[in-house]
C-alpha cells in the first residue's frame, strides 16, 4: 500500500530543501565529465528480481519490484545495461520475489536470444522459478536504445517495476566523432541522457502487497488501469535532481538533470517503461529526431543514407518503445545577444554570431518590480551576475540559463495531486567559465 508517514508534510519540505541544496551544489561544483550511469554488460551480468518500497516524493513509498545487479538491493528502473553493437552476452536471473510472485522472466525487444538454460517454458520466455535462475545467451545487433523487461504477466510484474533501459553503442565512433549514438557520422553528440518514463497505479501496487504473503497467485483488482505517480528514471520531481545514489532514495538510484554548454549536441534516449504513452516536451528548442525501436530513421536501407527523422515540438514516447533524438541550443532565433555583447566584443565558442551585440528588443524592469527566485543569477545574460537585494538569488552563481523539460499532459505533473512533481526535470545550460559536473 501507500504509505505515508505523519510528517509527510514536513518530509515533503525537506525534501524540498535537501533538493535546492543539491542543485546548488551542482552549479558550483567542478569535477570530470562522467558517462551514461549503467553496467558494461559485455561480459554478461547477473540480476535479480526482488521488493522493495520506493519513493513518490510526496512524504509517502509503494510496494514495487525491481531488478538489481551485483548482489544489491532491488531498484526502480532495473540497472542500465551498456553493452558493444556485435556482442554476445549472458543475462542471468535470479528468482528473489516472494513466492506468491510466482516465476519471473525477461525479454529483450530488438535484440537476438540465441538460447537459453534452467527455468521453465512461459507464454513469452523461458521463466525462473521462485528461489531459482535463468540465463539468456544474447546478441546485441544493431546499436541504438532498448529495453528489457518481464516477460512473465507483464500487465502485473512490469507495472510492479521490471524494467529497465538496455543501450547499444557503436563498435567504434562513426566518421570523425568522438561518440556516435549509430554507425552514421550524422549521429554525433556530445552528452548522453537516458529519459526512462514510466508511471505507478497505487491500486494494482496495493493489491500486490496485500496477497505477497499468500499462495498465489496474485490477482489484479478489478477495473480499467488508472495511474497516479508519473517517473522519470524511477523518480517523480523534485527528486529527478536530486544526485545519481542519494542515500535518501536506496531503491531509486538514478537521476535526470540535463547539462550543456551553448553549440553542444545532447543525445536524448527516451524509454517508454509502461503502458501509457507520455508526450515529452523539451523548452528552450524542438529536437531532432534519430532513431525509434534502436533503427535509424534515413533514406536508404538499414541506416544509410540521410537522416530523415522529423523535428518535434514533442516527442510521443509509446508503451514499449525507445526514442533517440539530438537536442541543440546556441540561442539561435531569439534575436538578441545572450552575453549581452558589444558589437566590438569578441565572438563566444558556439554563439549565434547574427545576433552578437544585439540588446534586448524590450526594456527590463527596474529591480523594485521584480520578483526573485533563488536561481535567478540577477542578470538576463547567460554567466553575468547583475544585482540582487541582500539575501536573494546565490543559488546560480554560474549565471546558467534554466528550461523546464517535462510530459505536455499536465495530469502527469503532480506527486498526489500536487504541482510540481511527476514527470518533470530541468535543462541547465552552462557558460562556459564554469565546469559541468555529471554525477547530477
């Protein structure tokens, strides 16, 4: 069931807090750039399906499943597995749900199962048992963005949390890049973030806690599916930007926080986990379109040719699917220097040159009729620091523009009927003074 602690209220607000602090120290820190958060699968991996009790974000936990790796506690979404296009690889599974479970399984859309051993047949894979395991031998083909999941009455167990995001990289960076979502030099990028989305209805979750105890097997309430908690990588906002591992989150261990520098390429792996489609929204920029199912989308056959995927204002991401896409901002368009050059100062790395040394095309209120958030850096231009009253603002000391990414259906945007929450991050785009840190 749901529960929810007497002080939610005030677990809520600190979260709430715990959270600003995070991303405060987020635009002061420095450290080196990291890489997609996951496992190197190459060499097979072991998982084990198991409970646990996750966070909604809103003072309150559910009863759900996961996988986990390495001997750990369940997590939601299940650890992403990176693994070479061209590999060959063992998944082995481990049983470790109470037996009312029942057996428990995985699939492997868009990727080859040459075979498999122990377990016993189900409708849609061979299945581990309770207490027992399972090992799929496996061939990842083609690169590009996938996922896995039970293959076993997946209307209850992947509701229930057994899913994850599988990620095929290119043997080697296509043309000149330095990395490459597919073996098509048009495919470069320059960061990489996983959007695994997904959603939680509290009825079939309480269902599932109160007959775990029993026989079996489990049965799923009557009625039609209605969700309530809408995740973003397992977790509902404001905890999308708290740090990857937060010790205040055990079960939920990545994070969404996109960071860029003006001129770079993001590379958007969005996975939609459940049954629900959710229409994804980027500000700041439509996205380019790569890539969906892990096949590129160009002219010729078997990603050859041009690209020939769409630019979105949203991305429609559906039940069972993967997006790629490219996401680019210089500040193209918006007509006016984002520096706040002069015409004779000189050009920054990736700057919209048309616009160097435009002003803005209004007049900026005065500082009496403004209104400050602690991230407003008090200046309109990207790394320029303007004045602020005493004891305002000091959260952005970088001066980094914010845009807020997010589901478009506004339902998906609350943690129990409260905004904001749910399905929602930020971009955060960096002057270049200023060193990203991706362990957020």
């Amino acid at each position: 069931m749901t529960r929810f602690e007497l002080n939610a209220f005030g677990a809520g607000i600190a979260r709430l807090f715990t959270t600003v602090a995070t991303v405060a120290a987020l635009f002061l820190s420095t450290s080196a750039v990291a890489e997609l958060d996951g496992i190197a699968a190459d060499g097979g991996v072991s998982l084990a399906a198991g409970e646990g009790y996750v966070s909604i974000a809103d003072g309150g936990s559910v009863y759900s499943w996961g996988y986990s790796a390495n001997g750990e506690a369940m997590q939601l979404p299940g650890p992403t597995l990176i693994v070479t296009a061209g590999a060959t690889f063992d998944v082995t599974l481990s049983n470790n749900l109470p037996a009312a479970a029942g057996n428990v399984s995985i699939v492997f859309p868009g990727l080859t199962v040459n075979s498999v051993s122990g377990g016993v047949q189900g409708e849609l894979a061979q299945e581990a048992t309770s207490g027992s395991t399972v090992t799929y031998n496996v061939t990842a083909i083609e690169p590009g963005t996938y996922q896995y999941h039970s293959g076993t009455q997946p209307d209850l167990q992947v509701e229930m949390g057994l899913y994850g995001a599988l990620i095929v990289q290119p043997a080697a960076p296509a043309g000149t890049c330095t990395k490459s979502a597919y073996n098509h030099a048009d495919t470069c990028f320059d960061r990489e973030f996983l959007f695994l989305l997904s959603q939680i209805d509290i009825d079939i979750h309480q269902a599932a806690e109160l007959q775990v105890g029993g026989d079996g097997p489990i049965i799923l309430p009557a009625g039609a599916y209605h969700s309530e908690y809408w995740l973003m990588n397992g977790r509902a906002a404001p905890d999308t930007l708290a740090p990857r591992g937060r010790a205040l989150l055990p079960h939920q261990p990545y994070n969404i926080l996109p960071q860029m520098y003006p001129g770079e390429k993001l590379l958007l792996r969005l996975v939609g986990a459940g049954r629900e489609q959710h229409p994804f929204h980027t500000h700041g920029n439509h996205v380019r379109l790569l890539a969906r199912d892990g096949r590129l989308l160009t002219t010729g056959p078997l990603g050859t040719g041009v690209l020939a995927g769409p630019t979105l204002f949203t991305i429609p991401s559906l039940p069972g699917g993967t997006v790629d896409a490219i996401f680019e901002w210089t500040g193209k368009d918006l007509g006016w220097d984002i520096y706040g050059h002069a015409a004779t100062d000189p050009l920054e790395p990736s700057e919209w040159a048309p616009d160097h040394g435009k002003p803005i095309p209004v007049d900026l209120p005065s500082l009496s009729s403004l209104a400050f958030g602690g991230f407003y850096s008090g200046s309109p231009f990207l790394g320029a620091m303007g004045a602020l009253p005493p004891g305002e603002g000091g959260l952005n000391p970088a001066a980094g523009f914010t845009y807020m990414w997010h589901s478009h259906a506004e339902r998906e945007l609350v943690n129990n009927d409260v905004f904001p929450g749910g399905m929602l991050t930020m971009l955060v785009i960096q002057p270049f003074s200023h060193l990203i840190d991706e362990t957020y």
